[in-house]
C-alpha cells in the first residue's frame, strides 16, 4: 500500500492504495470521478484522457502514484465556475460532436490540450492530434467541426452538419 | 413544433461534463462482488478435468460456480437453448466460459480467472467454410433456397456468362464501453438488472430462467449503452445472468464487464461469408439470370444467425431487378465465436454480392459501372417484385442517383481519374456509386410491436417511457421530440426515462433500425389517449366540442379559452381523469413465410446512395477514400441532425469493413486480433477529406411516425462504394477483372493489384 496525493480539478485528494493503482481506476473507483472511461485498458483508445500538470496523458497507461504530487484535471473540472459548459464542452454539444458519449470526456480532454498547444489548428492538424482517440459512433466529422469551431474558427465550410 | 428540429442529443450536456452514467459509473455498496469468466484454451474437445484449487485460494475470491453449480437453466442463448451460459463437458471455441469467478475486486476477480487448469481432450476443430461444408457441420437441415422465375435455364440462354466468388471479412462491433451489467438482489430473491443491452426482456427472460423464477421477479433497467451497433442485442445475456446467479449465492450486489480483450475474445461478430455468383448477362449489362450461393460462418451456435442468413438473401437483389435468380444460403457451424447481429444484420453482405455482380459485369463487358447499374434499377411505378415477392412500390433511386451525380459532379470526375490512371503507373484512382435499398422491419414478424408508457403530472410536466433502447443513435430526443409535438410542448417538459422492463413489457430489441418507428408511433398513441381525455374533459367545461379542443405553444384552447398545460392538466387532475397511458403499435401489412421465401417482410425500404473516390498505391497496397458524396433518404426526418449523424456514422463504419477491418484466426481457432492494437477499426484521419451529405427531401410513403423512415442501418451500406472504388482502381492496372477480397486491406489491394496485372483476375 501506499500514500498519494495529487491535487484533481482543484481539490486535494489524497488516499492510501495498491502501489499497482492505475490512475484511471484511482479517479474511477477511490474518487469517484466516473467521467474518465476505460474503453480499451490498453492505452490505445483515448476515453480515459486527463490533463497531468497541464499534459494530456491515457490515465489506463499511468499508475495513480506517478501522479502524486501533481494537479490533474478530468473533464469533471471543466465546466466554467458559474457550471456553464466551457467553450469546447458547448461546442460538441451544439455541432453534435457525440452519439453514445462513451468517447466523449476523452475527445473534450484531448481538445482542450490541443487547444492550449495549437488555438487555430488546421483540419489536418485536428485529424493528426486525435489519432489516439478511438470514436466507433461518429465517424468523427462532427468531432472534428465541434473543435474548429471551439478554436473559433468558421467551420461552415465544412460540409454536412 | 419539436419533431423535424435539429436538437442536440438528449444527454449532450451529461456526456460532455463527464455526467451521463454508463454500467460501470453507478454507485454500488462497499461489498459490491465482481466478476470474471475463465475461458476454454482449445477449440474444440472433451473437457476431462478441471482443477480450480488455486482459483479458490485465490486473493480475494469468494466463490466459484462451474456447470453443475448451476441450480436452474444453464443457457444465455436467444433462441435455440444451444448457449450454456458455463460449458457442460464439451468446448466449443477458444475463449468459450467455462467457470465464473466472484471476487471482491474487477482485478481479483480477472487474476485467479487465469489460474483455472482446465484439461480438454482436444477434437480437431471445424474453423473455416470449407471444412464446415465439408463435414456438413451446418444449422438446419439443409441450405435455405430462395427462388424467383428460372434461373439455370436465363443465364444459359443468356450472351454472356459471367461467374466469381467474393471473400468477405467479419467485423467486431468495437463498442467503445464493453459489455457491462450489474444486479443488486432485492428482497423475496427478487433481482434489479442493469444492462448494457439493446435487448431489456430477453435479459429479463434469461435472467428468470437461471434464478428458476418468473419473468415478473426480474426488473431490467438500461439507460443507455456506450455503442451497441448489434452486439448487445444478445452478447450481453452472459453477463447479467452470471451477476444474477453470483448475487443469488452471496446475497450481494454483482457487477461484470469485460476488458476489451475478453470482449473480443468471448463475443460474437459480424458473420463472414463467401459468394459465389453466376451471372447471365445480355450485351448491355442487364442481368437476366442469377444464382447466388452464400457460405455462411455461423460459429458455434444458433444465436441469430438465421433471420441474419434471411437477411442477407433478401437483400441479394439490392436496388435491381432480377425476374430469374435463385439464392442458396448455407448456415455453417464452426468452432468460433458465435456470430450475431451487427448493424444491417446479413443485409450488407447479401448486398455487396450483387454490387460486385454489378462491376464484374463492367469489367468483362468493358461497360460503364454506373451504366450497368442503372440499366439494372427496379423501375419505378412499373409492379416489379422483389426476389421473394414483394412489390417494390416507391424506387426513388433514379431520382436519386440524378441528383447526386449532378451534385458531386460524377462525370467530369470520372473522367478526370481515368485521365489519372493512364498518366500515372503507380497511384491508380477509382470512383464509385452504389445504391441502397434496404428493408425495414424485423423479418420476424411478432417482434414488430411495442409498447409506452406516459404519465403527465398535476404541474404539467410530463414522465416518457418506452421499450426502445439509448446506445447513441438519439432514440430518446426522437421520441420525446415525438411526445413534445403530441402536447404542443418544449421538449424540456418531456422526462426521458431509462427503459424498464417493469414499466413497459414484453418489448423487442432495439434493432432493425425499427426504434423510432416502431416507439415514436407507440407513444404517440399514449399521448393522444391523454390529450382525448383532457380534451374532452375541458371541451365539457368550457361547452367546447372535444376534437376542437387545440394544444399547442405551451396551451390548450377549449372553445374561447385558453389555459396553461400545466392549468389543463391540473383541472383534469381536480376532476378525476386519469393522466396515465399506455401505447401500443404493430406494423401493419406484414404477411412473410420464411420457409418458402414469398411474402411482405417488409413495411417500407429506406434508400440511399454513395459515391466515394480512393487512391491506392499499386506498389504497397496502401490506400485512401479521398472523397464521399452521400445523399440518403430519411423521410421526412425526425431529426436531421441525429440522422446525418447516423449516416456519417454508419459510412465511415461501413467502409471500416470492408478496408481496415480484418479478424484474423490463426489454425487452432485462437483470434490473433483481440484488441485495437492488431484490429484496426477508422480512425480519425481515415474518414474522407471532403465528406459531403446531404438528405433526401421527401417522405415516407407507408403511415409511419410522422412519414419519416428508418434510419439506424441502412447508411452502413453505403460504405460499400469505397470498396467498389477500391476494385474500380485496382481494375485500372490491368486487363482482367479485379479480383479484390474484402476487407480491402493493404496486403489485400497489392494481391488483387499483381493478379490482376499478371492478367490472373
Ligand atoms: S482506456 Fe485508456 S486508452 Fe483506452
Ligand atoms: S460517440 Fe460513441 S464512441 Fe464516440
């Protein structure tokens, strides 16, 4: 067993586990921050993106204890303050980014990081920087659009809504 | 007015902050027990000993059931009672439950699964379509046999005679959430299912079976799933009875979900099949005689593999009409993974035969590929029959395949990738249009019924519920788009509701693309209950006549006055009317013999077409869909929206398919490709640069839920034109018909591409 604390959305957090503790199953199961989702336990589909100290990590891929220490962010803590939906949260709302929503934490995560990286990607570099987020419903059109337009982008050009 | 609007999904807000609660997010008590199925090793053989000490000593196990731990029915099968839920003695494929492992922990529980030493004298196992038909390893007693006219004697009268077989890949549904279920026990041995499933009774049903009690002691509830494209019509029936039998031992909440390999491993596919084809054919590429053979891996049990191996016949003719053709359907059994349901349900790949029909005439002939199609078309208005007898009365495809050659500009195109090919040795371009006509309605003809349930409250607000189920197509808004227009209310007066089997009953799967329909019309019937008696309850009052009485914006209007929902709902409430009502639609019109082949299985058909242009790299195999046009008919759509993104969807699925998609199984009947890493479904830079679709304006001709159509499956099909494209390319780089297996996979392309260029097609 062994003592972690990390800061998750602003909050101290702190619990003693399993040294082999994933930090996806440390957010699902210790916290109870059951928006990160674990579609693939391996590293390859991206539902369980969160942000490490500011960098987009698949928390199925890191143990909670190499976390400790650090500020974490799930896409619980990504609504505004007053509980509005953030700009990119709004935006696959309103161009219909999701269908089972079982991706969906992990797509807005992965956005955000882009965003902080890149804020008016191209389509090309949007496509390229989702490579590691695995969406079956979709067929990502309207992924990609929701986050053109979150970077504020006219995506009107981009074909069928 | 609600229904036709572009909303957002219903829980878009909940998915987006993380909110929106799968099987595995649900809070359970601390001592919550979880579990892990051990698997057989082999493929086929005698289970002789099995020794599961060290499984029992196990860190935190807390019991261990086998077959014959198993107090009532052993069975999770749909249909054919052939599904035990642990093996009796005898393995059927690699990866088949033999014991169940309930521990305090997801992990503990997947550990000690591996430490089971189960010994099996070993059989030799029937793996592919040859051995199966080989040793007649087969369900039913012989092949099913469709016939129309005389086939034998067209095609040998006929100009040309043109004949092949096409190879045709599985496809694992890749739901991104696993199968998952969770069962708190109740008071009385009574249970309270969660599932992830398109199917809420049929769980019901076998979860009653396996705890020995009646249907009415099991409660199914299922909010949504995160995916289910076909593969929790069934697949997940294994899950909620082992949580149900695991919580009637120990007396505790049940929770199981399979890690990605295990689902993959356990769970049944898309069925693969082989196509023979030969083809009569007169000098302008009309099709006069036809035969189809279809091989069918079945797997190695019944499961639905029937109604799947119907469909696939009934969709043999696609969008052509064929007056003398006979289809032979062969359902093999085999030493895999049970095949099930996948979105189209055997209707993709009875139709990608005739697609390839289409561009093997083509080739041999040196015709157009489009040309050969439209001569081919049913025509419209003319009484022409389907090969099992049903008059195909709306054929709009002409229509359509007008409009989106103009819009995608197919000629010019066209003519600019031939231009390309002959200036370009290594890169070759294809560009493709396929058509879609594609039945709805089960092909059972019972399970085309359902059932809701509506409440409005004294404040007005208003409690939905129905037997369809969520997995992301946006079922709920369309229904409660449905409800909103009924009452003349905003849609947040609506409550969408998760479906329970002790709301609504005896429902059918969420398949066929039939939830819309099939729901919307059955609550539309409970609202208009309600809305009659509000009427005429205020239409006494206020000495208004009952059917004048007007709901709309929020208000009912009775004679000169006008009143909130919610007052009109309260004034029922003081007079005593019941503000609670069931709805109930069968389709009508149905009359289907699937012994002999002859009938109506089918309501209505839902068109579309597609044109897609790919490049393929003749040196690697490598290749792109670098551009899809798409219009597709919807009817007078519920929700444009929802339903672009259901063809969007459902394209970039179907092309996945027939190029990226490939289960391989090595000789012992192991599946290689058991996770992401190896089975390669699109990702996000796969889907084409330009993507273009559109919706076809028109509506159903049938009375459907506001006159729109079916949207779920049939857009899956139109992916089938990136494959067309793919052989179209292949074609330019020889002389001989492009001889291309699908899926389309690099290594596939590059064989097609040197046979074809060895002049071996
Ligand atoms: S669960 Fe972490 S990448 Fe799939
Ligand atoms: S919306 Fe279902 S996986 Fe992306």
């Amino acid at each position: 067993m062994a003592q972690v604390s990390m800061t998750v959305n602003g909050r101290a957090a702190s619990a003693e586990i399993e040294g082999r503790t994933l930090l996806s199953t440390f957010l699902r199961e210790t916290l109870h921050l059951t928006g990160t989702h674990v579609g693939c336990d391996t590293s390859q589909c991206g539902a369980c993106v969160v942000h490490v100290n500011g960098e987009a990590v698949k928390s199925c891929t890191m143990l909670a204890s190499e976390a400790d220490g650090a500020e974490v962010a799930t896409i619980e803590g990504q609504a505004n303050a007053d509980g509005s939906l953030n700009v990119i949260q709004q935006a696959f709302q309103d161009h219909h980014g999701l269908q089972c929503g079982f991706c969906t934490p992990g797509m807005v995560m992965s956005a955000a990081a882009l965003l902080k990286e890149n804020p008016k990607p191209s389509e090309a570099e949007v496509r390229a920087y989702l490579e590691g987020n695995i969406c079956r419903c979709t067929g990502y059109h309207n992924i990609v659009k929701a986050i053109m337009a979150a970077s504020g982008q006219d995506v009107s050009a981009l074909a069928a809504e | 007015m609600s229904a036709g609007a572009p909303l957002p999904h219903d829980a878009a807000h909940l998915h987006v902050t993380g909110a929106a609660r799968y099987i595995d997010d649900i809070p359970v008590p601390a001592n919550c027990l979880h579990l892990a199925f051990g698997l057989s090793q082999s493929a086929a053989g005698r289970i002789t000993d099995m020794d599961l000490a060290r499984v029992r000593q196990a860190d935190g196990v807390v019991a261990v059931m086998t077959a014959a731990d198993l107090p009532f029915a052993n069975d999770v099968s749909p249909a054919a009672h052939d599904e035990p839920l642990l093996a009796t003695g005898q393995v059927h494929y690699v990866g088949q439950p033999v014991f169940l492992v309930i521990a305090r922990s997801h992990h503990a529980a997947r550990r000690a699964a591996r430490l089971g030493k189960i010994t099996i004298a070993e059989e030799t196992p029937i793996l592919t379509l040859a051995e199966a038909l080989a040793a007649n390893s087969r369900f039913e007693d012989g092949p099913r046999i469709y016939t129309k006219g005389n086939a034998a004697a067209a095609i040998d009268k006929a100009a040309h005679k043109i004949s092949g077989t096409l190879h045709l890949g599985g496809q694992e549904h890749f739901y991104l959430e696993g199968q998952a279920a969770l069962v708190f026990p109740q008071e009385n041995g009574d249970m309270h299912v969660h599932s992830s499933t398109q199917h809420p009774t049929e769980i019901q049903h076998k979860v009653a079976d396996a705890i020995g009690r009646p249907m009415h002691a099991v409660r199914v509830e299922s909010r949504r799933m995160g995916g289910g494209f076909g593969g929790k019509e069934s697949q997940g029936n294994a899950l909620a009875v082992a949580c149900a039998v695991a919580a009637n031992l120990t007396g505790r909440a049940c929770k199981m979900r399979y890690d990605r390999d295990d689902d993959m491993i356990i769970t049944g596919k898309r069925h693969d099949f082989e196509i023979q084809y030969t083809a009569g054919v007169a000098p302008d590429g009309r099709i006069a005689g036809l035969q189809f053979t279809h091989l069918v891996r079945c797997g190695w049990a019944m499961d639905l593999s029937l109604p799947v191996a119907d469909r696939a016949m009934l969709h043999a003719d696609n969008a052509y009409h064929l007056t003398d053709v006979e289809i032979t359907s062969h359902r093999l059994k085999t030493n895999t993974q049970s095949a099930t349901a996948y979105r189209g349900f055997g209707g993709p790949q009875g139709m990608i035969g005739i697609e390839r029909v289409m561009d093997h005439i083509a080739a041999n002939l040196g015709l157009d590929p489009l040309a050969v199609r439209r001569v081919n078309y049913y025509q419209q208005g003319a009484g022409q029959t389907t090969p099992y007898g049903q008059i195909v009365e709306d054929f709009i495809l002409d229509e359509m395949t007008d409009t989106l050659t103009v819009s995608c500009d197919f000629a010019a195109r066209k003519a600019q990738v031939e231009d390309w090919n002959r200036n370009h040795p290594t890169l070759k371009k294809g560009l493709a249009l396929t058509p879609v006509k594609f039945g709805i309605s089960f092909t059972l003809s019972h399970l085309n019924q359902a059932g809701a349930l509506v409440h409005v409250y004294q404040d007005g607000s208003v409690h939905l519920n129905h037997g369809g189920t969520e997995m992301g197509q946006g079922l709920f808004q369309k229904v409660a788009q449905v409800a909103a227009t009924c009452f003349g209310l905003p849609l947040q007066q609506i409550k969408i509701t998760a479906t329970d089997t002790g709301k609504v009953p005896n429902t059918s799967a969420t398949a066929a693309s039939s939830g819309s329909d099939l729901n919307g019309m059955a609550v539309k019937a409970a609202c208009e209950t309600i809305k009659t008696r509000i009427a005429e309850h205020l239409g006494a009052v206020h000495g208004a006549a009952a059917d004048s009485v007007v709901f709309d914006g929020g208000r009912v209007i009775a004679g000169a006055h006008s009143l909130t929902f919610a007052e009109a709902a309260a004034s029922a409430y003081q007079a005593r009317i019941s503000l609670s009502a069931t709805g109930f639609y069968k389709t009508p019109k149905l009359a289907w013999d699937r012994i002999k082949g002859t009938g109506r299985p089918f309501f209505y058909f839902a068109y579309g077409v597609a044109a897609t242009e790919v490049v393929i790299d003749t040196l690697t195999g490598e290749n792109r869909i670098l551009r899809a046009d798409i219009l597709h008919d919807a009817g007078q759509s519920l929700n444009p929206a929802l339903d672009i993104g259901q063809i969007e969807g459902g394209y970039v699925q179907g092309a996945g398919w027939l190029t990226t998609e490939e289960l391989v199984w090595d000789a012992r009947g192991r599946l290689l490709t058991h996770a992401p890493s190896t089975y390669k479904i699109p990702a996000c830079g796969d889907r084409p640069k330009v993507f273009n679709v559109a919706l076809w304006d028109g509506q159903n001709r049938e009375d459907t839920i506001f006159r729109s159509k079916a949207v779920g499956e049939p857009p899956f099909m139109l992916g089938i034109s990136a494959y067309s494209a793919l052989c179209q390319a292949v074609q330019a780089c020889g002389p001989t018909f492009a001889d291309l297996r699908a899926p389309a996979t690099p290594e596939a392309v590059l064989a097609a591409v040197m046979r074809t260029q060895a002049g071996q097609g």
